[in-house]
C-alpha cells in the first residue's frame, strides 16, 4: 500500500506496469538516484560552458597575434560579438522555444530569401559571393539559415517520423534540402553545401530513416 490512487493502480495495491513504473521511478528519486544524474547533467553544462569560454580566450589570443602586425581591430570586433552572443544566450533562455515548431514554412521561406538576396546584392570574399557587407561588418547569411533550416527540417521529418523507411518515403526528405543547397553551390559554398547535406543526414538517422538505405545511398 503506497498510499497513491489513480487510474493506474490503486490504494488495495493492485499495480499494472504503468503503475509500478511511476512507483519504481519514484523510489529511486526518494533514494538519491535522480539527485545523482541531475547532479552529472549539470556537471555536463558546465564544462560545456568553461570549454566554450577556453576556445574564446585562445581565439583572441590568435587573433591579436595574427593582427598586431596589420593594427587591425579583430579582436575588438570578436569581443564585440562575444557579447552580443552571450546577451542572445540569455535571453533565449527565457523564450519558449516550442512555439517554434508552428513556423516550418515561415523558416524555409526566410532561408531561400537570404540565400537569393546575397546572390544579388552581396559581396564577394574568398571566391564566393556569401557575404552581406553592413557598416564596418560582414555577415553570412548561410550560417542563419544553418539554424533556420534545422528548425523547418525537424518539423517536417517529426510529420514523416513513422514513414522513412523506403527510398520512395526518404526522396521527399532529401528534395527538401535540395534548394539551399544549390543556392550555396552557386556562391560558390561547397563548405556549407557539405554542411546541410550532413545536417540532413544527421537529421535523417536521428528521426529513425532506414540506416542501412542511407548507408547506401551515401556511403557508396
């Protein structure tokens, strides 16, 4: 007797696997069990957080080795998107990300617009025209659409989860990534090209397609 009703199990002790599932789970928080991976998970946050604050240090170390003969001023412009970065962190802390999930098309749209507008009325840098000259600064468009389109991608596979396991259910998947991909071709970006068709990729496997299809469609 637990002392606990519901529709599961009742007070006379009559559990059925659901029941006894919550109970066992309930067990092994009150005995320490979930203090313990709580404990680990935010272990895993911090050393996330102090690995991500080494490689920025070292970065402006680089930076103002490789610069302190140009006098240029990387390091004050790193610094600069240091913390805006680190502003944007905290704030989409406290947004919902969930509601993303009703925008698919929205975030689709936003990345094939970006990716034609630098086409037309970006700048060259390194042999590719990917690069949107504001001000002082230079932003790269596909690096937003990374984002976009990983958001707009897990919605449309999350609506195919249970259909992919047949090249026939997987061509839809992969039409879906074609777009972007051959808009950063033509910059040309075969860097970022790579990049969405690994996205896809990982994406793919992780919604459960056929890894043995996939294997052979990309692994030769």
């Amino acid at each position: 007797d637990y002392g606990i009703t519901g529709n599961e199990f009742d007070i006379r002790g009559e559990y059925d696997k659901d029941g006894l599932d919550v109970i066992n789970a309930y067990r092994k928080i009150i005995n320490g069990f979930g203090t313990k991976y709580l404990f680990n998970y935010t272990g895993i946050i911090i050393a996330m957080l102090l690995t991500v604050a080494v490689i920025i240090v070292l970065g402006l170390f680089v930076l103002d080795s490789a610069a302190a003969a140009k006098e240029s001023n990387y390091v004050a412009k790193q610094l600069l998107f240091v913390g805006i970065g680190t502003i944007a962190v905290f704030a989409l802390l406290q947004f919902d990300y969930s509601v993303l999930k009703n925008y698919p098309k929205e975030f689709y749209i936003a990345s094939m617009v970006l990716l034609v507008a630098v086409l037309v009325i970006g700048v060259e840098r390194g042999g590719a025209k990917g690069w949107f000259a504001i001000g002082g600064f230079t932003l790269q468009p596909a690096e937003f659409c990374k984002i976009l389109m990983i958001l707009s991608y897990a919605q449309f596979l999350s609506a195919r989860r249970e259909n992919l396991q047949t090249l026939m259910e997987l061509i839809p998947c992969f039409l879906y990534m074609v777009p972007p991909v051959l808009l950063l071709m033509v910059q040309p970006d075969l860097g970022s090209s790579l990049v969405f068709i690994f996205i896809m990729i990982g994406m793919l496997l992780i919604a459960g397609a056929n890894r043995k299809l996939l294997l052979g469609i990309f692994g030769g």
